[in-house]
C-alpha cells in the first residue's frame, strides 16, 4: 500500500478528511493501469466470440428486478453486533479469526452456535456478541424529489445485461451464443471493508455472460483444441490448502463438468497465465460447494491468485454457469417474454457468466509484480505499464537534453512516455522499475553520430542499441508482444 500511495497508484478515497471506508480512488499511475487492465480484458473477452459484444447500463436500478433475481431476499452477510460498543461485524469472518479457516454458507443460527462453541467476543472490546442476523448489502437509494421511488445502486453488472438481452437479442444476428459484456461499478454495503481494496464499497466489474442452449452449445466450440491442457484445479474440499492439482480438461470433462464449461476456464487461465504472466502456481481455480456457491449458481469456480499482502490463495474472479436463473426471474416479475427461438427449438437462454473484479485483478498484480531486494521493481507486463517508456539523456550537456526532449517528444503523441534528467542515470531506472515502466530509453553522444539509443528492459537490466527514428513501431511491437527484446537490434 505504501508503494500504491508514493507513485500514484491507489490510496483511500476522501483521506484529507480521514477516509470512508471501503472507498479508494486511483491515481495517475493507478487510472492508466486500470485502463489498460480493462482493454485487455475487452479485447480477449469479446474476442471469445464473433456475437459477443460490450454494454454499457445505468448503476442504479429500481427494486422490482432486484427482487426478480433474488437479490433482494438472497444477497445477504451473516451480521453479528456487540452488545456493549455496537461494532459491526460479519459472523464468518469472526469464526475465521479464530479457527483460520473460511465458514462461507453457514445460518445464522449456526453463526449463533459456533460463535458460543468457540467463546468468541467482540474483537474490539471483548463485549458480548448479540445474535447472528442476514444483512442485505445492497445500498438503498430514494428517487426522486419526494423519495417514493425505492431504488438500489447495482449489486453485480451482470443485472443490466439481463435486462438487455431480449433487445439485443432482436437488435443483432437472433443467434446463441450471443455473449453481452460491462466493465463498469457496482456497488456493495460490505460489513467489514479491509484488506486494501480487496473488500470495497465501490468497486469495478468486467463481467461477460454468454447466453447459449446448454444442450447445444459445446458443439458450437473448438473443445478439441484444449482437451490436452492441464487445467489448475483445487476441488471444494482441498481448498483450504494453498495447492493445485493440473487436471487435463478433457478429464474435468470425464468427472462430469460440462464441456463449455471447461473450455472457458482453459480460455480463463490463458488469460492469466499467457497474457497477464502470473506465475502457473500462483493461479488455480477453486470449486465452491452448495452451500458456498451463490445463490444463483449451478456450478461456480472461483479464480484466486495467490497474494503475499493477503496471507494466500484469493479470489479475484469466478466462472459461474448460473442457468435460466436470472432470466426466467425476470420474466415472472416484469410479465415480458425471454424466451427467444433459435434453430426451430424455443428456450429461455442459459447463462455462462465470467466474472471478474477490477480492482482485485489490478491489487493481485502489484502484489505478484512488486519486489523489494537490492533493487525494488514492479514486474508488470509490458502492456499493462503505466509508463511504456522512460526517455532520459545521459549527461545534462553537449545537446544530449535537447535531443532526449525531442525524440520524448515524438514519443508521446504514440505512447506514454516519461521524459527525466534529474538525478543520475541510476536513480532514473529506480523511479522507472518502481512503476513497472518495462523499457528505458537514453540519449547518449553515440546517439548524436546517428548510432541509435540505449533501450534497456527492466527485468534483465540488459541494453540494446535501437536507430530512434523507428522507435515507435519497435517498441510498439515489443508491447504488444510481437516480438522480443533483443530481435530487432
Ligand atoms: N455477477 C457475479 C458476481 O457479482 P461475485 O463473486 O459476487 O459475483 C464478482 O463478484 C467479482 O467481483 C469477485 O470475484 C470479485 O473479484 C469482485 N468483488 C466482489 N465483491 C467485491 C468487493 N466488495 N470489493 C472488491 N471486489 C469485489
């Protein structure tokens, strides 16, 4: 968090005044890492498929589809209050403390009764805990100037595609899969936000669902091409252990997951494992049980990255084939039709939804990338840096600044660039490596007899000469990843 704060990535929202809990806001370093998290997510989500598409809908919604999709009676934490200082806390998290294991799904009775079983107090004044109780978490809203329209902000993007569907259904090819995403806020009354930006109040999903006929739809997929890959696995009842078992996708598929299903977390593990770089072990995806899964859920998987800042395994995202749930709900609420004709067979379309948090993505990424030794440097991928380049000339005379100046110049209309002549030439790679800036660039007086400029990546330390004046495509293609450093030396 310290790192976040000094080089402009995250900090509490509203800190002059103290902070608001569960609220943080990015800096400038942070908004750019953000920004370009999302458009790699786009890219490789959408990318998916041909019918697959981005939405963008309100952030607040009235009660009536919120009760349809069981938000409004099921989207509840276990609340449990101090009878002497009135702290709020959540009941698992409270056994959590104590037993060092996760007690998702419990009733508040057996809250009630473990709580008495185990002899546990209010953490913070040692006070009596008065009974276990569901919280919804959702933030009430009042609309309009008399308030008498009940509204919610949105719990989950999800909602705003499913109130969407029909008419993009219409509006595009009248085809499944159609797949509808939002990178967009959502918002949630957590019980206890901690852990950085792990538990916000306010916080960014990129959500993809992807409406298809579950009889039909793993035909409509190149399975074969994946069948082979190990797929990184820690089933419901291994998952307290920071371990992963590699599972071939085609055995995931013999123990009786469906196909589609499988094929989707070999195209999520790709994109953590090729384009993100997260480290094989550090990734797995870990099954939740009936009573951990939402309620909403038929089979639901969690992504988790393994995070030093947050003591192991985390979750991060979740794949989750939540069948007709939402949208039959809706359709018995609001009295309009879902169900939509494809191939002479009428159905109300399933859903397969990939869920992922922003900023858990962006929190995990640091944590994995940032490394403190003998040089302290954030191992980002090359893309996703703030700052693609540091552009610095060697020695502050002999028309070294003015040259640095103007290939910066030139770079900038192209890429984010970062111009600096303060300091020696260490101290600048140190401000650069400590954003995760991948290449550094110098002017030298070589550079003047037209011999080209130092390039140095930032994980090898090593340096190649490049001619500046094809600096943009080189680069260009060493972000994007089409070629390599050191090939176009
Ligand atoms: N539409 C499905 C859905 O909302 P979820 O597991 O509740 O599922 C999806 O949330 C993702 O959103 C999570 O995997 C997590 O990355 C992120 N998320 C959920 N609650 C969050 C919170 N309080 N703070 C930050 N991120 C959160």
């Amino acid at each position: 968090m310290s790192l976040c704060v000094r080089r402009g990535f995250l900090w509490p929202a509203v800190d002059i005044y103290g902070g608001f809990a569960g609220f943080y806001d990015y800096g400038h370093n942070g908004a750019l890492l953000k920004r370009r998290w999302e458009d790699l997510w786009i890219e490789t989500f959408l990318g998916l498929g041909e019918n697959y598409h981005l939405l963008d809908t309100t952030t607040i919604l009235p009660e009536a589809p919120l009760r349809a999709s069981g938000h409004l009676e099921h989207f509840t934490d276990i609340l449990v209050t101090c009878t002497r200082c009135g702290e709020s806390h959540r009941g698992d998290h409270l056994l959590e403390a104590v037993t060092h294991e996760e007690h998702e799904g419990l009733t508040p009775a057996e809250v009630d009764a473990k709580i008495r079983e185990l002899g546990i107090r209010c953490p913070k004044c040692k006070g009596e805990l008065g009974p276990a109780r569901p919280f919804n978490m959702m933030f009430p809203l009042a609309v309009g100037p008399a308030g008498k329209e009940l509204a919610y902000m949105r719990p989950e993007t999800a909602q705003g595609v499913y109130l969407n569907f029909k008419r993009e259904f219409e509006a595009l090819r009248r085809k499944l899969p159609l797949g509808l995403a939002i990178v967009g806020r959502a918002y949630r009354n957590e019980i206890s936000p901690r852990q950085g930006s792990y538990r916000m109040r306010e916080f960014i999903q990129a959500e993809l669902q992807i409406f298809m006929d579950p009889a039909t739809f793993a035909d409509q997929l190149p399975f074969a091409d994946v069948a082979g890959v190990p797929v990184r696995i820690a089933w419901a009842a291994e998952k307290a252990a920071p371990t992963a078992q590699e599972i071939p996708a085609r055995e995931l598929v013999a123990r009786g997951l469906p196909a589609w299903y499988v094929y989707h977390l070999v195209e999520v593990q790709r994109f953590y494992l090729d384009l993100l770089q997260v480290p094989r072990d550090a990734f797995r995806f870990a099954e939740l049980d009936e009573k951990e899964r939402a309620f909403y859920n038929k089979i639901h998987f969690d992504v988790q990255l393994r995070q030093e800042s947050l003591g192991g395994f985390k979750e991060v995202g979740g794949v989750h084939y939540r069948t007709d749930h939402d949208l039959k709900g809706h359709e018995a609420i609001s009295g309009e039709k879902q169900s939509v004709t494809v191939g002479g067979t009428k159905i109300i379309p399933h859903v397969l939804e990939l869920s992922f948090g922003v900023d858990r993505n962006l929190w995990a990424l640091l944590d994995l990338g940032f490394s403190k030794g003998e040089r302290s440097i954030l191992r980002l991928p090359a893309r996703l840096a703030p700052v693609s380049a540091g552009v610095f000339p060697l020695v502050n005379k002999d028309g070294l600044p003015e040259r640095a100046r103007s290939l910066h110049d030139r770079l900038r209309r192209h890429l984010t660039v970062f111009f600096d002549d303060s300091g020696s030439i260490g101290r600048r790679y140190a401000r650069m490596d400590e954003i995760g800036t991948p290449y550094c660039l110098t002017v030298d007086h070589e550079t003047l007899e037209g011999k080209g400029v130092t390039v140095r990546e930032r994980d090898s330390q090593r340096q190649v000469r490049i001619r500046d004046d094809n600096l943009v495509s080189v680069l260009s293609a060493l972000l994007s990843g089409k070629t390599r450093f050191g090939e176009q030396a």
